[in-house]
C-alpha cells in the first residue's frame, strides 16, 4: 500500500520523489496517462523493473470462456478482457556495457512528477553503474489529447565525470509476458501471447507492427518513428522481427553534452479495416505528430488543459491534501473519457487491467455527470457508445423475455460479460442509470437533436424494459422483483428504492421526451397507450417504507432482517465478499455501498429533509463500504443533513482512493468513479448542487476545515462560477461573449445571474443536527479536520484571469 503522504502535497502536481520498487504496480497507475482512446501505464521506461506493463487502446479486448460449473439459461457463453497491446514506450539504455537498471548501481536521485496543467509524465534520474560511471537521464513523456492516436517520449541522457558510449534501444514489443494477478476474483484474468502477428515492417528511423487477435477478431497495428539530436558520430539502424521492433542509436557523448531522442507512437486498430489501411493510418498518424514536433505536441497538450481547467478547476481552501486529490481526480476522469469518441469509458478507466476493462454503470451514474457540467462533449460521446450497442440490448432482453433493451452490467463491446447474474444481470438498474445520463445531459445543454437522434430512443428502450419487468398489484402499485441495486450485498429482492426511483424517473423522462419528439417517437412505435402505461407505472411505483421505524426500506422486507454481527466482524475480513458466502450477506441488513443513500441523491426530490437524516442514520450504522463508488455518496448526504464534518471525511476518502492506495488496489488501476466522485462531493456536498428540475439548485455550506471552494458548472453554454465561503456564496457568469443569464436556486431562493455582476447571497446559519450518525465498528472513515490541519493550509485563491488557470 502507498504510504500516506506518498506524493507531496502540491496543488498542480503529483511527485514521487524517491522511487519504491514495492509499489510500483500502484504508482504506475497512479502516473498513467490516457486520453480515452490510448492507455499507458507508468511503467519505467526501460520496462523493468515493473509493477504490471501495459499499454490498452480503449475497447481492444479479446474473448475468454466463461466456464461454469452449472451453467443455466440466458447466462452469457463468453467474456471480454482488455488486452496489454504492442508496448511502445520502451526505451532501453546501455551505459558503456551496462544496462541501466534501477536494480543495480547506485540511485542517487529518482523523480517522478504527473504535471496536471502540461499533461505530462516526466522523470528525471542521476544513476550510477555499478562500473562507476555516472549518467542524468531524463523523459518526457505524454498521450495527446489533441491528437487521439499519438503518444510521444522525450529521452535524453548526458554523462556526468567522463565520456561514455550510450547505446540507446527503442523498441515496440507484443505480447510482453504479464506477471501473476493476485486471488482477488475482480482482477483481470491473464492472456498469454493474445497477439497474432501479420506484418512487421523498418521504417526510415522506426518501425511497424500489425497483429490480430486469436477470437475477438480486432486488429492492431502500432508504429514509432524517431528524431534525434545527438553527438556528430551518431548512429541509428532498426530491425524488426514479429513481436518486434528496435530502433538502436549509438554515440560516444562528452559530458556536457547530451544525447535526445523524440519517440512518435501511434496506433490504431479496427475490426473492419484491411491491414494496408491501418498500416496507412498509422503512418499517417506518425506523420501529423512529427509535423507538430515535440515542442507543437507539448503546446497543443497544454492549450487543452488549459481550456479544460478554465472551465471545470475546482479550488479549494484549507484543505490542500482535498485540493491537490480533487484536481488529480479530474485529470483521471478526463483522461478515461476525453477522447473515447464512441467507445466507453471503463471503471479503471485506461490505466490498468482491473475489472477485464469493464464498463459498469459506474460511467452514467458516477463519471458522466461530472462531465456533464464540465466536458459535455464527452457525454454525447459516452452515451452514443450506448446506443450504438442498443441492438445488443435489445436481444439481450428478448432472451431474457423482456420489451426494450437490457443493457449489460459489464462490458467492452456491449454484451454482457457478467458472470454471476446476481449481481450481474439481476442489477437491471443500469438502465435507469443510462436513461438518467440522457435526461441530465438534455436537461444541462438543451441539445434536442441529441435527444432526437440519441436520448430518445434510449430512454424508450429503458422504458418499455420497466414496463415489461414489473406489474401493477391488486391494489394497483407497480413493483419491480428480483432485482439488485446498487448493495451488491441484497440480491435478487422486491422493490429495491433506489431501482424503483431511478426507473420511476425513466418512465416519466420517456414519456415527456416523445410529447417533445412525437414524430420520431411514432417512428420507434410508440404511440398513447404505451406513455400512459409508463406514467401509470411510475405514478403508482411502490416505495418501501418501514412505517414503524418510521425509515425507507432499501428493499422490500429489508428492517426486518437479522443484523450482521458487526462486532464479531474483524478488521481483516473486509472486504466481506472475500471471507463471507453470499448467501449470509444476502439475508442480513449489512450494505456494501451506498443504494438507498444513494437514491437519496439523486431522486432527492422524492424525500423529505426528516426522512433523509433518519434514512441517512440508519443505513450509516450497516454500510461497509465495501466498493469505492460509496464515500461520495455518503459525502453528499451527509453535507446535505447536516454533517459536514462526517462528509469532509467521507469526500477524503473518496478523493484519496488512489493517492493513497486506500483498497489496496490502485494496482489494478485508479477508479474512475471514485475520482469522479471527490468532484461530486465537493460540488453536490459542499456546494449543494441538485439538477432535478430544470433549474439548478445550490445549498452552499462549509465544514470547518475548508475555508473557501470554488467551481464551476457548464450550464445551457454558460459558465457559472459558484464562489462559496463560510458564510456567503457569489454566483458569477463568466461567457465569453458577456452575455446571457442564469436562474437558481440558493438555499431555495430564486436567483438570477447575469454576466454583468456576480450576486452574492448569504448562507443560512446551520441548523441543529442531532449527534452524528455511527458507522459500523472499525469502519468510520478517517478523520479529515486533524489531517487537514497537519497539511497546513492552501495559499488564498487569487483572482482569476479567464482563460488561464489559477496556479
Ligand atoms: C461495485 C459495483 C461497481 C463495480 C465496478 C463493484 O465492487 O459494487 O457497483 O460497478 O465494482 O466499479
């Protein structure tokens, strides 16, 4: 596990300033870089020593059996794994006759920093080897977000007392041997050699492969191309073999100068496309960025962060551990989706192989929102990758007997990959979680030719699956049975409320989306009679309700079954699904993460404050927290009931999952949703921000320890800027064209905001809470106000110039 404070805390930058081979597989997804479309872990340049290599292009996966030992109807026959593609950051270094390798020698000084505003990987080294020769090297290294098929290393390397020969290796290799995974059943399963090799081929300063994959019928073609500056006597020849490519330059350098190399990557793969076209698209590729040059793709990499930052920074004060996570958080999440163009962004986003490189609703319910208000393009992206996968849906709900489209739990390409129906397909909230992220983004931007052409069909198809998956009782209320929510601890049940809600909203989300699209609505064969079922069946939804607690029931039945035995539970049997069967967790009241809580949310409109502070403190006393997508959640609430310093805990939590390596897991890859969800915290706990009606809601208040925090939300093209402190919040517009206006709420007070004076409102005083909710024994999350004090706190936010970022 990464040891806290890891990386220093900083506000633009994460820095490892010593290199610890123990943690490496954390640190290399820590340090990944991605653009949505190319993966690379932060693996070492000369490749070892690692953690776990690898290099994904979203999407690129092969088929694996999925055996089992008693196989049943409508189970899915194959699974989809992400695959580790042709490595193209290798570049190995011989220092006279030594191999530099952090191994052997001697390390005098080893730095790491992820630049968060240059988008950028660099490291810096002074090495000896163990002849005692002394050599700086450095690199550079960076996936471009402007141009999605390229990523590019500068390396240089200079000897210090004397001359030396530098041989310097470039290399792509396929099917790099992978090391063991651990037991845990949601890592990765292993591919040996997926790789087929078709072609290889030596370019005039590079090389090129072209494979295929054995079952999944993708193919891959990657290219490197080199520039190089070096002493006058230098040399640089490359071969190639099938899972292979070296570009090797040679040179004898004098101290005082140095040796540089720029590395072009490429890639590009299609299940369609012949081997000559992506040969050719991939040297075209090569082309463009070499027409950049280093120095253009550096520019171009920062003129992107520095639109995305101007828009969507999130600053805030006193707590600078939150500060420096919350930015990294959003870094990741524009990574995994920045360039997905049409294909989906995974729980790990491209930054390792946890979860076979699945996609789960984690994307529409954690991670598209905050690109709603922050990269919408994103999100019509995301949500066409769904809909390009409707027919798949579709058959997969008339194989499950259903109307509309039952979207897959897990995924790549769009079947379900979803092994254990449990928590697999019985979890059909996914849909109501997708046909949320239409209605949301609709709702934000006002981009009616998307619902058109995207969201309507979409939220049809949910729809007409609500219709056919539940029944109206004898009194007349609607029930969905057997499903699982969100808890994967409670399966298979009756009227889970957060399912119930989400599918509620769907219904009615459907029905308003054809009054606005009758025509296209006609088209998809809906017609009077199908919209009056779906307000009929959200109309009548059976919320369960204890009556005698006087709390919400997750599911039906749910108050009264026996409790777990907290106390009886040890430190070292969390996670539960690892030491406890399924069938104990299923008929007990113990919450792996946040459902009903999380309905709480999202549906806020359906409850009242009474009913969210003693809902909250009730689920409080048996949620685990056994999956990372409950911290903010459990943030956001409990800002929201009055418990801000439990939420400044709970959003700690949620933005340090990585940083500091908090499941134990970062190995496997960061989490996207839980990165995501540090901005959920701040910006729906501290903030108050809802979006349930089409006017944005704002309860702004503090916890002690955070002095000030700023955002900022795209709305209907506008930028508001929601500036809140510890008793006053300013709600400003900044446009670039000075014009337009905003109406919201704060703290229930219609508000309205103009680009020619920000309104400044105060926050209500808070209001008496009764004493903190308890978590159960050993599972309250750290305690942030003692932490955040020992940090020291951030420097004052200084005013901001549009279109720069704050340093
Ligand atoms: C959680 C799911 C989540 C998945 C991927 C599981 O542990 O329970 O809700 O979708 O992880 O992040």
């Amino acid at each position: 596990m990464i040891r806290e404070r890891a990386y220093p805390v900083e506000p633009w930058h994460v820095r490892e300033t010593r290199l610890d081979v123990d943690v490496l597989a954390q640190s290399e997804s820590v340090f990944a870089l991605a653009n949505g479309h190319i993966g690379l872990r932060g693996n070492l340049d000369e490749g070892e020593p690692h953690g776990l290599p690898g290099t994904y292009l979203n999407s690129f996966f092969e088929l694996r059996p999925l055996p089992y030992a008693e196989a049943g109807y409508g189970f899915p026959e194959s699974g989809q794994t992400i695959v580790n593609v042709t490595n193209g950051k290798l570049i190995r270094l011989l220092v006279d006759d030594e191999p530099f390798d952090v191994r052997y020698g001697e390390l005098f000084d080893h730095e790491r920093v992820l630049d968060l505003r240059a988008g950028t990987l660099h490291r810096s080294v002074l090495w000896r080897s163990p002849a005692g020769k002394r050599v700086r090297i450095s690199s550079t290294r960076l996936v471009s977000f402007t141009q999605r098929s390229v990523a590019a290393i500068r390396y240089e390397v200079e000897p210090v007392d004397e001359p030396l020969r530098l041989i310097v290796q470039s290399e792509l290799v396929a099917n790099e041997v992978l090391p063991a995974q651990s037991r845990d059943p949601r890592v990765a399963a292993v591919l040996e050699s997926p790789l087929e090799s078709e072609e290889h081929l030596a370019l005039e300063d590079g090389g090129l492969l072209v494979h295929h994959t054995r079952a999944s019928g993708l193919r891959l073609a990657a290219a490197m191309g080199h520039e190089l500056d070096g002493p006058t006597r230098t040399t640089l020849s490359t071969e190639t073999f099938d899972d292979w490519a070296r570009t090797t330059v040679t040179c004898v350098t004098q101290p005082g100068e140095r040796i540089r190399l720029d590395k072009y990557i490429a890639y590009g793969w299609s299940s369609e496309r012949s081997r000559p076209a992506l040969r050719d698209q991939v040297g075209a590729a090569l082309a463009g960025a070499r027409f950049s040059g280093w120095s253009g793709l550096l520019a171009e990499q920062r003129d992107y962060l520095d639109a995305f930052w101007d828009t969507s920074d999130v600053r805030v004060e006193g707590d600078p551990e939150v500060q420096q996570a919350v930015r990294f958080g959003l870094f990741h999440v524009l990574q995994a989706g920045a360039r997905a163009e049409l294909r989906p962004i995974a729980a790990k986003g491209l930054t390792g192989p946890g979860y076979d490189g699945h996609v789960f609703w984690d994307t529409e319910t954690f991670v598209l929102p905050v690109l709603t208000y922050t990269l919408p393009s994103a999100v019509v992206s995301g949500l066409r990758w769904r809909h390009s996968t409707l027919n798949m849906a579709q058959e997969r709900a008339r194989t499950l007997g259903l109307n509309g489209a039952a979207f897959p739990w897990r995924t790549i390409r769009g079947q379900e990959c979803s092994a254990y129906w449990p928590a697999g397909t019985a979890a059909f909230h996914i849909a109501a979680d997708i046909a949320d992220a239409v209605r949301r983004y609709v709702q934000a931007t006002g981009d009616l030719d998307f619902e058109r052409e995207v969201g309507l069909e979409l939220l049809v198809e949910t729809a007409r699956l609500w219709r056919s998956l539940g029944h109206h009782d004898r009194a007349g209320r609607f029930h969905l049975d057997g499903m699982t929510g969100p808890d994967e601890y409670t399966a298979v049940k009756s009227d889970n409320i957060y399912t119930n809600l989400m599918a509620q909203r769907n219904l009615l989300a459907a029905a308003e989306a054809v009054g606005r699209h009758g025509d296209h609505a006609w088209r998809l064969g809906v017609d009077d009679e199908e919209t009056a079922a779906w307000r009929d069946a959200a109309n009548a939804m059976h919320i369960p309700y204890d009556a005698e607690l006087r709390v919400h029931q997750q599911v039906e039945g749910f108050t009264q079954l026996q409790e777990w035995d907290f106390a009886g539970t040890p430190p070292e049997k969390y996670p539960l699904l690892l030491n406890y069967p399924y069938f104990d967790l299923y008929r007990k009241q113990v919450v792996k993460q946040a459902d009903l809580v999380l309905a709480m949310h999202w549906r806020g409109d359906a409850f009242t404050a009474e009913e969210k502070a003693r809902n909250f403190a009730y689920y409080e006393r048996r949620t685990v927290r056994d999956s990372s997508l409950s911290a903010c959640t459990q943030a956001v609430l409990a800002a929201e009931v009055g418990h801000l310093e439990l939420a400044h805990d709970y959003l700690g939590e949620a933005a340090l999952m990585d940083l500091h390596d908090l499941n134990q897991n970062t190995r496997d890859g960061v989490h996207v949703a839980s990165l995501a969800g540090a901005w959920i915290a701040l910006v729906a706990g501290f903030g108050g921000m809802r979006d349930h009606a089409d006017i944005l809601s704002f309860t702004p208040r503090l916890p002690n320890r955070i002095d000030r925090l700023e955002f900022s939300l795209v709305w209907h093209g506008h930028r508001l800027r929601v500036d809140v402190r510890e008793r006053e919040t300013t709600y400003a517009l900044r446009n670039g064209d000075r014009s337009g206006t905003v109406d919201l709420l704060h703290h229930g007070e219609r508000v309205r905001v103009t680009c020619d004076e920000p309104v400044t409102k105060p926050n209500p005083p808070p209001s008496a809470v009764g004493p903190t909710p308890q978590q159960p024994p050993g599972r309250a999350p750290a305690r942030r106000a003692s932490v955040a004090e020992s940090a020291g706190s951030a420097p004052p936010i200084e005013p901001q110039t549009p279109g720069k970022p704050q340093a």
